[in-house]
C-alpha cells in the first residue's frame, strides 16, 4: 500500500489576509489555485458550496487555504485547546522566535507571549495563532 501525505487545509475568514500571513510570515510561495463548486459537494458534505482554493507551498509542506463563498465559514476565530481532540498546531522550525513572532503579529497573527518556554540559549518556543485562530508553534532547536 502506497500512502502519502499531500497538504493541510484551512479554513480562513479571509483569504488575501491569509495569504499575506502565510507568503510574508512564514515564508510558503503561492502555488496552484481553484474554483471549487458543487460537483464537490457531496465529498465536502456541503450543498451548494462555493469555494477558492489556494494552494501554498514551502519546502516540502503544502497548505491549501480555504474561502467558502456559499455557504460562508461556521465557527468563530478561536485557537482550539491543544487538549481538544483533532489536530492541535502546524509547528514550524525557525532560526529567531522573536523575529518570526513579531512578522507574525504584524500580518494579524496573535502571539500568546504567556506560553513561551526557554530552555538555555538554544531552545525557544512560543505558540502563535493565525488570523483565525489556527494555532501555530514556533520552534527553535539547535541545528
């Protein structure tokens, strides 16, 4: 059996704010995008859906960023408890937590400064969240 991981998609309330906050803060380069209509429908498990699709890639991580036109998004922009059942954070690896978690709050993203632990000079962490809530772990490691 022949099994591998293509992309994570996520829903957005905004997709040009999305995309500015995925290309200029962490570096994806948009890629493919799409129009995506009824003849998804049932896969989606969504009548009448209209959806954009962008795709963004970095490295060897694809995301696809999701607009729904029809019906619109449900749910309110809230980072999910890292306790809830579900896929909890998109980690990323980074040179300068700081530096990355400035850009991130400049292109509308939320740093939680509170969850930030240090472990000596070469392991810094500090949860994130995109624009709409998506919480993200910036991660430095010694290399």
């Amino acid at each position: 059996m022949s099994v591998s991981f293509s992309h994570f998609g996520i829903c957005v309330s905004d997709l040009d704010r999305s995309l500015r906050f995925y290309t200029e803060g962490l570096g994806f380069e948009p890629t493919e995008h799409f129009q995506i209509g009824a003849e998804f429908g049932t896969l989606m498990e969504i009548e009448g859906v209209a959806v954009r699709s962008q795709f963004l890639r970095r490295d060897h991580l694809s995301i696809e960023l999701l607009f729904y036109d029809a019906p619109g998004h449900v749910g309110e922009p809230v980072r999910r408890p890292v306790n809830q059942l579900g896929l909890t954070h998109l980690n990323f690896r980074v040179d300068d937590v700081d530096e990355v978690a400035a850009r991130l709050r400049s292109l509308g993203g939320t740093v939680l400064d509170h969850t930030r632990t240090t472990f000596g000079p070469d392991m810094d962490f500090v949860y994130c969240t995109d624009p709409d809530g998506t919480r993200i772990e910036l991660m430095k490691l010694p290399r």
